[in-house]
C-alpha cells in the first residue's frame, strides 16, 4: 500500500471513530433527555408526592391528624392521697405537656375523653422508694354504667422490684382500649405514701387515639 493509501485509510479509520462517537454523544444526550423528560412527567403525574405536596399546600386535601394529650409531673406541686376501693392509694399532680385536637383534655389530674374510639394509653412513673415493690394502675372511671358493671375498671397494672440500696427503677406499661365520651383516665399508685420523680421526662401518662 503506498503512502497515500495509507493515509487514506488511517483518515477513514479515523472518520469512522470520530462517527461513532458522534453518534454515542447524539444517543447519550437523547438518553438523557428522555430520562430527564420521564423524570419531569413522573414527578406531574396525579399520584406523584410533588402532586401530593402541591394538593396540600393549595389546600385541595387536608392532613389527617391522631388526637392525643401527654401529661406530665408537676414539680410544683406533691403527690396527694386519694382513696380508691376503700384503699388510701398515692396520686400524681399532672401539668399539660403536649395536646393536639380536641379528643383528650387533662382535667383535675385525669384524662377527659371528649371522642369515642380505640386508643393508646402509656404510662411511666419513677419510683424512688426502698420499698420492696412499687408500681401503679392506670383506671377507666366509665360515665355509662350498664347494669353491675363497675364504674372503676383497672386497663394496666405496671410493678417493679426495687433495690434497697439503690432504689432507683421506672415502671412502664401500654396498651389499646376502646374509651367512650364523658370516660376518665387515671393513674394511681396502691400505697398510701411514695416517693416519685415528678419530673416529666421520668413520670408521664398520656393518650394517642387510633381510630
């Protein structure tokens, strides 16, 4: 092959590179915009979150919130006596710590429930006392009684051993009850003194409503 050949066809060795580059460049910017397009359309489609978020904004639909009231213990004041079965039991002073809606409301150291349905009730205290056992209950006082039922009904029972030398343990306990309009929660503890935190990141009661 002579020099010009050569030449010849090293520049279509060449061309035919540069060729398919250009077409590799034309393919990928397509890519791209077809990948940039699906991704506008999608993020427009009627179920997209951008579609949710700008319904909400614009006011079109509404958040659906769960009811709930937090208390917690009042350092301000002492835990007080308060009879229940016939049995001096120790009570804790509340003080409103989170309230949303309208369900729940804290009422002389009870939780008022203004809307039926099933909800989750929880409950902490802290137990600073060398006695050898401690806990508390948490009670449904009913509005509605129906025949013998009892007015007083206990949902939760939470007891924890305690240490003599470091009395020092918190008792936990929840669960799911159904509560109707005008019912009371209450926590109380079954002795007639006790030494708790009234602090309220130690000693809470609250309510979230599921349904």
């Amino acid at each position: 092959m002579g020099p010009g050949m050569a030449a010849l066809a090293g520049a279509e060795h060449g061309t035919g590179q540069r060729t398919e580059e250009g077409q590799d460049a034309r393919h990928g910017g397509q890519t791209d915009n077809i990948s940039r397009r699906n991704s506008h359309e999608s993020m427009h489609q009627p179920g997209s979150p951008l579609m949710r978020m700008r319904r909400l904004v614009s006011g079109s639909e509404t958040l659906v919130t769960q009811p709930c009231l937090q208390l917690l213990a009042n350092n301000n004041r002492k835990t007080f006596s308060k009879e229940h079965n016939s049995e001096l039991h120790t009570g804790i002073p509340w003080q409103t710590g989170l309230k949303r809606g309208s369900a729940l409301e804290e009422d002389r150291d009870t939780i008022l429930v203004r809307e039926e349905g099933f909800y989750f009730v929880y409950s902490q205290v802290y137990y600073i006392d060398s006695t050898f056992a401690m806990g508390h209950v948490v009670i449904r006082r009913k509005r509605n009684v129906v025949g013998d039922e009892p007015q007083y009904v206990i949902l939760f029972r939470c007891i924890q051993n305690m240490n003599p030398v470091y009395p020092y343990n918190t008792c936990y306990t929840g669960g799911i009850v159904k509560l109707e309009v005008g019912d009371h929660l209450e926590l109380l503890i079954p002795r007639s003194t006790a030494n708790v935190s009234l602090y309220g990141d130690s000693t809470f009661l609250g309510a979230l409503k599921l349904t």
